[in-house]
C-alpha cells in the first residue's frame, strides 16, 4: 500500500503573467464551460525544484551541453581547445553502446540530460584519465568510443534528491530513467478569468524640450485571480528512489511541501512583483491513492458582496472536502489539516495550525515519523 502526502493551496494574484504561451499571452484552460487563467505544472514545478536544491544543498542540471560544459572545464587545466571539444563530443558518444546521445550539433547531446552538477567535474576526470586515448583518437573519421562506457553511464545515471524527487525520462540510456515521487498539476482559477491587455509607452530621456511622445510604446498581457493549486507526492516511491533513507526522505517532504507553499513563477516580475502567499493551504496524509480537491471549482466561484473570490474560495474548498470526507467515510487518511489567514477552523479540512511551517511539521509528523518508519 502507497503512502500519499497531499497538497492543495489557494493564492490569491494580483496584476502578472506569471506563464506565457508562444505569444506572451496568460495561459488559459477552459473548466466548468468558464475560461480560466492557467499557470502550467512544468513553470510551478521548476521553481520548486530550485527551491528544494538550495534547502537540501545539492543541485542537478537539466541541459543538452554537457560535452560544452567538459570541454570548458578542460579548456581551463591547459587542454588545447580542439582535444578538449573532442572529448566532451567523446562523453555523448562513448555514453550508450547505441551512441544514442551523439549528435551532429558540436557541443551538444541529441536530448536534455538531467544529472548532478558536479557530475561535470567527474566526467571531466574521466577525460583527463583517458587523456593519451582521446590524443589517439583526435582527427580520426571514425574513432569509436574512446571513453569507458560504464563510467560514463553511471556519472549520467546517477541520483539526487531532486531527480529521485521529481523524476528523470531519458529512454535513450538503458536504465537511467527515474519515476518521480511528486506530481505537480496546473494550476488555475477558481473563477472565470480572462488576460487583460496593458498599453505601455516607455520616455526617451534624452529628447529635446520642444519634442513630444515617447521612446517607445507596445502591449503586453497581463491576468489577475485567485488559483487553486494541487501537487502530491508518493511517500513510497520517494523512500524508493532514496534506497530507503528516512532521514533524507523527511527532509525532502519538508522542503518541497515548503517549497510548494512559498513558491512563486518568476515571469514578468520585474513589472508586476506578484510576490503574494497563499491565502489558505490543506495538507492531507493519504493511503492507496491521491485525492486532489480541484472539482470544488468546477463551478466557477462568484464574487461575495465585496467583490472578492478569496474568502468564497476558502468556503467552496472546505465545503467540497467536507463532502468528500463525507463520501470517503474520512477512511485511508491518517492525517489532514490547515492553515490561512483566517484562524477560524473550517470544517472538513482537519486540524487548524497557526502557521505554514507548523502544518508541515504535523503533515511529515504523520507520513514520516521520526522515530522511524510507520509498521
């Protein structure tokens, strides 16, 4: 039987694009035959990433130039610019007996790796110890794979906390792909929202005094409303991707339960620093399977008689979960409670908590003891 932790979050956004499409528009989805505002799963969910390495202190890149990377490194200890570039190209071909990594680009690999950082220094010393073969194999049409194939392969197929995190797809390397435990979905309005059009003019300060009209002027996009917000992580398949270390399983729960409350996209914030928290947040400890609250707002919420969608948000939440615990009989969840900027408790979301990091403190509590794992 699985083990879940669930989050769900509702934030309210004021004027932003916090996820632009291929015309720099808000991105959109239509739910409840309303269009809403939408910010993708894959925009949140770097963020996070980001977020988890710098709490955990071990960071991983997501990149087609790793022969690049290598031949700089090299380039650095005093190799001559043509056997250092020959070498990165060497890491990609000497990686799969496929060379399914090559490409015909210089300096890149035919798909994105995702591996430690410090994976770089590795396979640079990889380079410097197989350094007479590769002088052997420079100018050759053919040289073959100059490099040891599994030393390459493990360097690549190695783990992080965010890789066991959030997961790795890289078919092109037998054995390198890694199921991710976390699983971060769109997020998107609880109301009927649309993006707004924002006509800008930027000023020539250097024109004369007798000259008028700007330097400048466009248009850009901009949407504003309150999202609801869901990610959940597979307790089980975490400890499996970490070999079972409970320790380092419990940090990793923190932190991207943290991460996943505090985050923000960073698109356009120059101009329009949208730098809000969320107005309420749920988390729930789960077995067998996730359960993710986002049908509360199939219906698109109405403003209340201020005009506002957070506080009839926060309502339609607790109204849904409180039918869905209803419903479920409250059965397969050992845990569920909450925390917002109203400290009145709401019915159907468990247990009040005063603050975001004393909910998450009680949440991993309950998923993970410290004591050790659950019998």
């Amino acid at each position: 039987m699985s083990l879940f932790l669930d989050l769900s979050a509702l934030q309210s956004v004021p004027a932003a694009n916090l996820n632009r499409d291929d015309l720099g528009s808000p991105k959109t989805v239509k739910y409840g035959n309303a269009s809403r505002i939408r910010v993708s799963s894959q925009s949140w969910k770097r963020v996070i990433r980001h977020g988890v390495e710098e709490d955990l202190g071990e960071t991983a890149a997501r990149t087609r130039l790793v022969p690049v990377k290598v031949k700089e490194a090299l380039v650095k200890a005093g190799w001559a610019p043509d056997l250092a570039a020959f070498a990165g190209a060497q890491v990609a071909a000497s990686a799969s007996a496929k060379k399914a990594l090559s490409t015909e680009k210089e300096g890149h690999t035919s798909v994105l790796l995702f591996l430690p950082s410090n994976g770089i220094d590795e396979l640079t010393a990889v380079c410097v110890e197989n350094r007479e073969a590769l002088e052997k194999g420079l100018g050759k049409a053919k040289p073959g794979a100059l490099l040891p194939t599994d030393r390459i392969e493990e360097i690549l197929k190695r783990k992080t906390v965010s890789i066991s995190l959030l997961g790795r797809m890289l078919a092109e390397l037998p054995g390198a792909n890694v199921d991710g435990a976390a699983q971060v979905a769109h997020a998107f309005t609880t109301h009927a929202s649309e993006p707004q059009r924002d006509y800008f003019t930027a000023v020539d300060d250097w024109l004369s005094a007798d000259e008028t009209g700007s330097g400048h002027l466009s248009t850009a996009e901009f949407s504003s409303g309150v999202f609801y917000r869901f990610a959940t992580v597979n307790i089980t398949d975490l400890l499996k991707n970490l070999d079972g270390d409970h320790k380092t399983a419990r940090e990793v729960l923190a932190s991207f339960a943290e991460q996943f409350l505090m985050s923000l996209p960073q698109a356009k914030k120059n101009s329009t620093a949208p730098h809000t928290l969320p107005d309420l947040a749920y988390l729930a400890v789960r077995t067998r399977r996730p359960v993710s609250l986002a049908a509360a707002f199939e219906t698109p919420v109405a403003a209340d008689r201020s005009g506002g969608f957070s506080t009839p948000s926060r309502q339609a939440l607790a109204t849904y979960a409180q039918d869905i615990n209803r419903l479920t009989g409250d059965r397969d969840r050992p845990f569920h409670g909450h925390a917002g900027v109203s400290r009145d408790p709401f019915d159907g979301l468990g247990t009040v908590h005063d603050s975001y990091p004393g909910l998450v403190k009680a949440a991993v509590e309950a998923a993970l003891p410290e004591s050790g794992p659950q019998q």
